[in-house]
C-alpha cells in the first residue's frame, strides 16, 4: 500500500466547480476552484512536489485541467472510476465525499503506480471530439427514423413529414461534415494517415472503425493482444471456484469503442476470409451467435493492435 513510485502523489476529485485535493505523502488537503486560477495553483503545488497528478474520468470535467497540467510538464494520469470504486470496496470505505474521493485516488495511485493513461496527443483529442459528436448524430438519427416508421404504422405520418424530412437532411447534411472533417484531421498528420491504412487494411475494419480504434485507443500497437482485448472490454472473465467451472462474460471496457467493433465483426464475419473461416469452426461447435461474433470481434482488435504494433498491413494470416 506504501510502495510509491513518485516522490508525492496528488489525488484529485474533481467537480463542476471545485477541485479536492489529497496529498501524498504527507496527507495535506485542501480545495482550488475548477477555473484557470485554480488549475494554476495546482501547477505549482505540483511542481514543487515534483508530483504525479492523478484523477478519475469525470465525463469532460476534468480535460481543462488534464490539459493545463500536461503543458506545464506535470506527469498526470486518468483513471477509471471502477477501479476507484472496487479500490474503496477492498479497503472496506464506504463514506463518501469529495474528500474522501480524493484520498482514495491518491492511494489507489500509490498502490497502482502503473495503471491510468496519460493525456492523448492534441491531434488524438480533436479526433476523439468529432467522432463523439459524430456518434451522438447518428444516434439521434436512429431515434429519428424509429419515429417515423412508429408514425407511419399509426397512419400520422403526414402530420410531421416535412418536419422530420428537415431534420433528416440537417442530421445527414452535419454527419457528412463531420466525416469530412474526420478524414481531413486523419490525412493532415502522416502517422494517423498510415495507421488509418493500415487499420483499413484488414476486411471488416472501415472507416469509422479505423477512426474510433485511432481516437479512443491510442495504446494500440504499444500493448499486448490481450491487453487490447481487456481495454475493449472484449476479454473472456472467469467465474471459476474450486470445482466449479462458471460461465465466461465480458464487461468493462470502453462501450463505445466495443459497439463498433461487435459491428465490424458482423461484417467480418462474412467478408474476411480468415475470420470468417473461424466464425464457421465456432458455428459448427454449436457456439451462440453472440458468443461467435464477440470472439471475432476480439480477433479483430487483437490482429489490429499486432498490424499497428508491426506497421505491416493485413496479409491474411492464419487464423
């Protein structure tokens, strides 16, 4: 529990409006506001401390401040809140505040001085940007065709009509430049082209694929395929006790990254002459389909992160 890495470690809880901050490790608290006056204090608190800053994913309130620690050269890392919170449950906390968020960030820090991810490169956070929002309009574009068609099997469907035609072609017109904009960002930076090429390379991984393994997986190809399947929340997780041999699942993970691939496997599955040769072994074993496609979807990240890792394009390999 006291094996730290860093001189000082600083846990931060952070809120719309306030920072929390624990100290490591000597204990000191104290409270900053979440504004640029705040962020500066923190820098030279860190400075001083020659510390490791530490925080959990917060949703987006914590990227200002995860920006204006990484320009002032302050080693900084993001955590996943259910480590945090499996972190408490093991140390029997079960008190919650601000504070004590902040202290348990710190700790769990010290006792897992390799887990967290550093800020993504500037490029990697606009990409991440346009393919959130570009997911959010597809997403409302489902909902949108899901109520007209429930209009049109009410026989309502004249009432709304050219409303929802000029939703519909705004919705389209917005998605189409946003993928604009996405290959423009890809084909300005010659690595994130030459990744994209190669991640394209392998049949089943298109364009969003590609740019959602790019955006929300910047470890690939600087990770281990299982540790690319667990990060996708793709890896197999026993239930095993003595005896007993439970039924494997998967969970965790990063969902929305997890989603494009289940989508990219369906493809694969059928147009990928390797997967598609495993998905029919599996079939033929009398696996579940969402057993077969889970397992083609790890496949496909797990030979995604060993192209990236070799900067070789697909070959078609043995499966």
């Amino acid at each position: 529990m006291n094996r730290m890495s860093h001189p000082s470690i600083i846990g931060i809880d952070v809120s719309r409006d306030w920072l929390d901050i624990h100290c490591l490790p000597d204990s000191h608290r104290l409270r900053v506001p979440n504004t640029t006056e705040g962020h500066e204090r923190l820098t030279g608190i860190a400075r001083d401390r020659h510390a490791l800053v530490c925080f959990e994913a917060t949703g987006g309130q914590e990227w200002q401040l995860w920006a204006a620690l990484d320009l002032a050269g302050i080693q900084t890392r993001q955590l996943p809140p259910a480590q945090i919170k499996a972190f408490a449950a093991s140390r029997g906390t079960r008190a919650k505040t601000d504070r004590i968020d902040a202290e348990l960030i710190a700790r769990f820090m010290a006792f897992r001085p390799e887990a967290g991810r550093s800020l993504p490169h500037e490029k990697l956070r606009l990409l991440r940007a346009l393919t959130s929002r570009r997911g959010q309009l597809v997403e409302t574009r489902k909902r949108l065709l899901a109520q007209i068609n429930a209009h049109d099997r009410l026989g309502t469907a004249d009432m709304f009509a050219n409303m929802d035609g000029e939703f519909r072609e705004l919705l389209d017109r917005q998605i189409t430049e946003l993928e604009s904009r996405i290959e423009q960002t890809i084909a300005a930076d010659a690595t994130l082209e030459e990744t994209a090429a190669i991640l394209r390379s392998v049949p089943g991984i298109g364009p969003v694929t590609s740019t959602m393994l790019i955006a929300e997986m910047p470890e690939l190809g600087q990770i281990t395929g299982e540790q690319a399947a667990a990060l996708t929340g793709l890896a197999p997780i026993a239930h095993d006790s003595g005896a007993l041999r439970g039924r494997r699942a998967i969970g965790g993970g990063r969902r929305l990254l997890r989603h494009v691939l289940f989508q990219a496997a369906l493809v694969a599955a059928h147009h990928n002459t390797v997967l598609k040769a495993f998905a029919n072994r599996l079939r033929k074993a009398g696996k579940p389909h969402k057993v077969i496609i889970t397992a083609v979807a790890r496949k496909l990240v797990t030979i995604a992160n060993a192209l990236c890792k070799s900067r070789q394009y697909w070959t078609s390999p043995a499966a």
